[in-house]
C-alpha cells in the first residue's frame, strides 16, 4: 500500500523530528505527479461560535462551512460570478415572490437527503431570535422576520410566513420588498441547508458537523485540529482534487509562518506583516496577494451637527484629498492594500458593478487643493480630527500614517491626530451608540459578490450597518429602484448612479481595497483565493 | 505542622476571592463583548438581547459575579461563546501548559544549579567566567526574543528539532521551548547558587568537614549544596508560577495549545467565563506552590520548624 505509507509519513512529517522528516517528504515528493490522496496540511484559526450555518460570522468558521456545505449557488473562485448550485432554479415574474427548484438526489454526508425542508427548517431556525443566531439579520427581507425576531419582547411566531414548501425538491420565498439580485445572495453560508440531526441531536451535531459539500468532517479536536475528507456523497461538480484537508490551529501567525518555512504545514492563509517584505524570497515566490471583497474605509458622525453642513461635505471632500493611499498602502501596508477609487470592490468585475475611478477627483492626493477644500468649508469640525480606531487591531500604523499625510497637507502638525479605543468590542460599542465625535475607521467585508451588498446595509437610511448614520432619500430611492429591475444591468446601473452621491456627500472616505494573501509549501499547488479571501481548498494538489 | 498548614489554607480563601473579583472586574471594564461578536457590522438589537441574558450580561456586575462564583462551587465554569465548556478547555489546556512547565522546571533545576555549582567552586575560572556572562546574556535579552530567534535557527533554517510543538505533545518537541521558558529562570538560579556556594565553601562546617577527612563529593553535595539551597527553593517555589505565566509568551511562540493560548483568546474575545476560569486555576497553582516551598524549608533547614 505505498499511498497509505505516503499518507502516514505526511502525518510523521508533522509531528517528528524535522530532520528525518525533510528526508522523508523529500523522497516522497521525488515521485512524479500528483497525489490524489495527499493531505494538505492547512493554518487555521479557532472559530468563535459554534458551527451552525447561520451562526458563522468569520473567516474560521466560514472556511470550514464553505468546505463542508454547498448552497443554493455557488460563486466561481476568479469572476465572482453566481452559479447554480444546489439550485436547479430560481425564479420569479416580480423579483419579490421566489420559486425555488432543487437538484433531485442530493445528499447529506450523514446519507440523508437534501429536500426543500433541509432548506425552509434551517432558515426558520436560523432567524428565530431565541436560537441567537448571529446573522439572523440575513432573514429580514423574508416576510415574517418580524414575527420571528421581534426588535423586543418574544416571537410571535416560530416561523416566517414568506416560506413555504411545495414538493420535495421545490419551495416558495415571499420577500417584504423588491429584490432583484436576491438569487445571487444565496451562495453564502447563511443560506445553507441542515440535515435532520441538526435538529434531532443538536449537541452530537456541534462536535461534528454534517453538510452537503465537498468534504465531510472526520474528527474534530477543538481548538486543536480538525480533519476533512472528500465527501463521496457528494453531487457537485467542485470535488475535491486532493485527499483532505488538515487544518490545524495556530494562535500567532508567525508560529504557522515558521511552520510554513520548515515544511510543517503547506498552506499559510494567516500571513504575518512581519514577513510580507521577505516572503517572496522565503518562499520561492510561492505566494498570492490580491483583492479580497473589503473595503476599508474612514467614516464619519453624520449625527453630529457641525458634521452634517454643506460646508462639512467640503471639508470632508478636502479630507479625502489629503491622504496620500498611494504611498501609504506601499510603505505601510507592503503593497497588500490597493487604493480604492469607488466604494465596492475590484473583485465584483465590471459587470458586477466595481468602477475605477467613479469617486473622481475626490480620491486622488492632491494636498492643495485639499488645503483650500478644508479652508473654504471653514476648517474642521472642533479645530482638529480625530480618527478613532479600535488598538487591539493593526490600525494604529496606517491611523497615524493618514494622519500624518493630512497634517502635511495642511502644513500643522496638530490637524489630526489618531483616537485608540482600548478593544474592538469598546469600538463597536461606541460606534453603534452613537458616541463618535469625530471621524472613526470602519471595514466592509462582503457577504456575497454584489454591488447591493456594498451600498445597501451601508449607507441607506436606518440600515444596520450605516456606522455614518448617513440619509439621502434620493439614494434610499435608487437603491429601491435598483433591487427592483429586472435587469441585472440596469440594476448594476443604478446602483452606481446611486453611489456615484456619495462621492458628492461622502459619508465615509473609500481608502484602500484589501488584499487576500497566502504562502504555501513546495508539496502543494494550484493554491488560488476566492473573492472572501478564502483559499479554494478542493483546487489544491498535492505532489 | 499540621495547623500551620491550615492555617495557610484558611489565608488562601480570601486571596482567592480577592483575585478573582479582580479578574472579574477588569475583564467587564474592557466593555460589552456582544458587539464584537457581530464582526464590523451593528448587531441585530433582539438577537444581541438574547446572547446578553444568557451570559447574565445584564445583571449588575457583582450579581453576575456572586452567579458566577455560585456556579463555580458546582464546578460549572461557564462556556465560552463558541459553545465549550470552560472545563473541557481547562481539562486540555492545563496538562499541556503543565507538561511544558515540567520541562521548563527540569532544565531550570538541574542546569541552574550544575552551573552555578561548578562556577561557585571554581571561582575566577574559565567556567566560572563563561557562566557568569552567558546568564548576563540571557537575563538582558527577552524571552519573545530568545524565543524567535531560536525558531528561526534551530527551527526553520537548521531544521534539528520542529519549529512548533504541534499535536500531539512530544518531549521531544517541547525541549526547545523549555529551554526558552526555562532560560531567564536558569541564569537567575545559577547565579544565586554560585553565589551561596561560594560563600558557604568558606564557612566553618564545610571546613570541619574536609578536616574530618570526608570525601569531596560527600562535602560538596550533602554539607556545602544542601545548605547552599535554601535560598534557591525559595526562588524556584515563587518561580513555578511565573514559569506557568511566562508560559503565555513561549506558548504563544511554539503553538502549545495551553493555559496562554486559552487566555489569549479568552482575552480577545472578552470571554470573562474562559479568562476568570483559568486565571483562578492559576491562583490555586500559585498558592499551593508557594505553600510547598514553605514546607520545604523545614526539611532542608533543621533549624526551621513549624508548630
């Protein structure tokens, strides 16, 4: 059994002394090819919640459901672009009223099989507000979230009335508004179905999660390990082209970066700053650096009342003008922060609604005429800006290099100066109240690969993420208009007719897209990020 | 003895409740950890309600800590937000944290004590002046530093020993990270033995001992060490807990799924159940050893007796 002997060595070569290991691995990687059965031996983070669809918030615990369920559609790694998946189809006459098909013969790794009920029963539990499921937000454009989770006081309801099964392999959503792109939203891990057990036996299904996906879960050690193998029931066309995933839990990347360089661990997607300026050379070039779907940006307190004149939009305009994203995202971010000239991301693609260029002058350095924006809209708010950021983040380097650019901009060394909030929670804390005095870092990262996602939950009136409290009725009005189009080009159209006002308001200055960064070994290849800055593990080979 | 020994246990309660209503306090002086939860996004008010009651966020803070400490009686430490008991953590974590210290501890004793040892006896001499700067060395240089820096080395680019500890714990593995952990602790030690060896080595009894006509060795290792001691098991009894603490930084470095890692992340996440839990642990380590080394006196030093 020489692949059941190669797989063992993997395991040895983890654990032993890494002396014999190199010998090891080395002759085992001499034999040509690629291993179908190899492991790949993968850095990972301990997720924060427990692993429930709609529980899953972050990039740990996201990687794990993203490898172990596969949605209603699914998005292509490169384009972004949305996908039937489990979907056979999804349809409507008014964008607001769905009809969902399913693929017939579908199967859970557990054998039970994938119905329209695994679907309505995972959504009803998800935004019940007594599951306290993290992203039940997900479910408010579901008629009857209200009555599910109820801004306070119990449910009313155990269920939302908008869902509804026909047959086994067809169910109906009514939505509370127009949403035109709503299919195309389904690809992320809220939506994904649950068989049977999660039900039955809730706790047994924590320890080991079961889904329809590419791999299946095979043991789990908390905070430890966890291993994936290929599902074999699975029904999909991404299976996996490696034998499994390993992924192990490191507490500090440089301990997974030194684990990388000895040959311990082949796939390192928790790149430390620290190594990004030798990492090329480290690793003989084996490394990928590009946009992810984030947008960091710099918001401000619309609520506050000298914030929210004419002449603060000036000042804010100047603002924008005075950061030098070119220089900044070099030095202090190693190129792995590319500067953003609109408010979405490089990765949705010219047709998915990303424009280059569409903030305009606004988002080019231009310190003169900063300087005469900022005196011409009667200088800033409070004789200085303050730009807050949570300090158990790496925000204080870019934070003070921002400011900096501002404060030579206007030729004082006291213009601006960084505001460190002690943890991120605080930060939350103090954003969400509403107790910012000045301007405060924000991040979007996308939930799904669409232009909604970047302006809805950020900038209308009231929505949940609108950290600026900005409102524009003529935005609110576009963007209603957007969701309800037909077409999915004019759709896209609108929604940059919309955005293209906030490049005149600004409620939150566009400062760099995020990058996705990952190094891997000389045992694997075809390492490739997906737009959530994700690695696409069932791409990966091994030698 | 025995009522010296309840009378320490009795001193323990208070410190005990001291320290953890101290952790208590700063953990819920960091704010509402519900929000980060949510990520960058504003949390869903009903949802965030819901977490908030199950957690007994709402509660005063010293009900939420007279709830806690009620559970903790039953031996319920909580969970964390990920769903795990903080006992399950406890019961992974510490037998590793443990096993690293025991190794840490090891090398601490018998080559703190040897160097110091042979340095004391040999005053002046090359060994003695090697030792005296090699510790210099190590006391002026960060753990986190010594840490890296032999991972890089020995990890990395000479590939002798794994760069991280990894799972499941091996000696073997955690040799290098004990010798990190142990390494300020063993020029400390060293130098303290050195120095109480080489006074002693003057002092009468040692003196009458050789004139007795002893063996060297029977002098050196039962009249001049054995006396030589006492103010070293002091030091290692107080060490043991830093050493445990210490831990936090050479986990952290070598990947040890430990007390530090569990910390760590309870502290970032602001789960005071996991920080709180393992914090009061640590207490009870920190005292019990402290206790032990008093003890210790007793046996090394006949004149020191308990009533």
């Amino acid at each position: 059994m020489p692949v059941a002997t190669r797989v063992r060595w993997a395991v040895i070569a983890a654990t032993s002394v890494a002396l014999v290991a190199t010998g090891c691995s080395s002759s085992s990687s001499s034999s040509s090819g690629t291993n179908a059965n190899g492991v790949v031996q993968a850095w990972w983070g301990d997720p924060q919640n427990p692993l429930e669809p709609v529980n899953t918030n972050e990039v740990n615990g996201g990687a794990v459901l993203n490898m172990i369920f596969t949605g209603l559609v699914s998005y292509d790694p490169k384009t972004s672009k949305a996908s039937n998946a489990n979907a056979d189809s999804i349809t409507s006459t008014d964008q607001q009223n769905w009809t969902v098909k399913l693929k017939p013969g579908w199967k859970f790794s557990d054998g039970t099989t994938v119905t329209a009920s695994s679907y309505v029963d995972a959504w009803n539990y998800g935004a019940l507000v007594t599951n306290k499921q993290v992203n039940a937000s997900f479910f408010q454009y579901v008629q009857g979230y209200n009555d599910v989770a109820p801004p306070t006081g119990a449910p009313t309801a155990q269920t939302m009335s908008g869902l509804k099964v026909v047959d086994d392999n067809t169910f109906t959503v009514a939505l509370s508004q127009k949403f035109s792109t709503w299919p195309q939203t389904l690809g992320y891990s809220a939506y994904y179905p649950v068989p049977k057990s999660f039900f039955t036996d809730h706790a047994a299904y924590l320890n080991k999660p079961v889904g329809n996906g590419p791999y299946l879960i095979q043991s789990w050690t908390r905070s430890q390990k966890m291993q994936l193998r290929p599902n074999t029931a699975y029904s999909g066309t991404n299976k996996p082209k490696n034998g499994g995933i390993d992924l192990k839990v490191y507490t500090d990347t440089n301990a997974a970066y030194a684990d990388l360089q000895s040959g311990n661990l082949d796939l390192d997607n928790g790149i430390p700053n620290s190594a990004l300026k030798t990492i090329q050379t480290d690793l003989n070039g084996r490394y990928i650096n590009e946009p992810a779907g984030i947008i960091q940006t710099i918001s401000f307190p619309l609520y506050q009342v000298d914030w929210n004149t004419d002449n603060a939009k000036l000042v804010r305009q100047g603002i924008s003008m005075a950061i030098d994203r070119a220089t900044i995202t070099k030095v202090v971010f190693t190129s792995t922060r590319t500067p953003a000239t609109d408010w979405t991301s490089p990765v949705l693609g010219d047709a998915g609604g990303y424009k280059a260029g569409l903030c305009g002058s606004v988002c080019n350095f231009d310190a003169a005429k900063a300087k005469q924006l900022i005196q011409q809209g009667g200088g800033i708010p409070g004789g200085q800006l303050t730009i807050s950021y949570n300090a158990d983040g790496p925000h204080k380097e870019w934070v003070d290099a921002v400011c900096n650019s501002i404060n030579n901009a206007m030729g004082d060394t006291k213009s601006c100066v960084g505001r460190p909030v002690g943890t991120f929670a605080d930060f939350r804390n103090q954003v969400t109240t509403k107790q910012m005095t000045g301007a405060f870092r924000t991040g979007w990262q996308m939930d799904y690969p669409l232009i909604q996602d970047f302006l809805q939950p950020v900038y209308t009136t009231g929505a949940s993420s609108n950290d600026s409290h900005y409102s524009n009725a003529q935005f609110d009005a576009l963007v209603s208009k957007a969701n309800a189009d037909a077409d999915v080009t004019q759709s896209v159209t609108d929604f940059q007719t919309a955005e293209k006002m906030l490049a005149t308001d600004l409620p939150a200055i566009p400062l760099w897209y995020q990058n996705g960064t990952a190094g891997w070994s000389s045992k694997v290849s075809n390492v490739m990020l997906d737009p959530f800055s994700v690695p696409v593990y069932s791409e990966i080979t091994v030698k | 003895m025995g009522r010296y020994v309840l009378r320490r246990l009795l001193q323990m309660i208070p410190v005990f409740i001291g320290t953890t209503f101290l952790i208590f306090v700063m953990v819920h002086a960091l704010g509402d950890p519900v929000n980060a939860l949510f990520g960058d996004k504003a949390p869903d008010p009903a949802v965030a309600a819901q977490i908030r009651a199950q957690y007994n966020l709402n509660d005063p803070l010293w009900l939420q800590y007279v709830k806690y400490m009620g559970n903790l009686f039953r031996w319920d430490f909580g969970t964390t937000f990920s769903g795990q008991t903080v006992t399950s953590l406890l019961a992974t974590a510490y037998p590793a944290t443990l096993k690293l210290t025991a190794v840490a501890f090891t090398i601490e004793v018998v080559f703190g004590i040897g160097f110091g040892l042979i340095s004391g006896l040999r005053r002046g001499g090359v060994a003695d002046n090697s030792v005296l700067i090699l510790t210099l060395v190590v006391i002026s240089i960060p753990t986190f530093v010594t840490g890296y820096v032999l991972q890089y080395l020995i990890g990395v680019k000479w590939g002798i020993v794994p760069a991280t500890a990894g799972d499941p714990l091996t000696l073997q593995s955690l040799l290098l990270p004990g010798i990190v952990l142990a390494s300020v602790s063993l020029a400390y030690v060293a130098r303290l033995t050195r120095t109480t060896v080489a006074e002693n080595s003057k002092a009468d009894y040692v003196r009458t001992a050789t004139a007795k006509g002893l063996p060297r060795r029977r002098v050196v290792i039962n009249h001049l060490l054995r006396n030589s001691l006492i103010p070293v098991v002091t030091f290692l009894g107080t060490d043991l807990g830093a050493l445990m603490g210490g831990a936090l930084v050479t986990e952290r470095i070598f990947n040890i799924h430990g007390v530090g890692f569990y910390l760590y992340q309870g502290i970032v996440r602001q789960n005071s159940n996991t920080v709180v839990g393992f914090v009061t642990i640590l207490v009870i380590v920190f005292l019990a050893a402290n206790l032990l080394v008093d003890l210790l006196y007793a046996v090394l030093d006949p004149r020191i007796r308990y009533a």
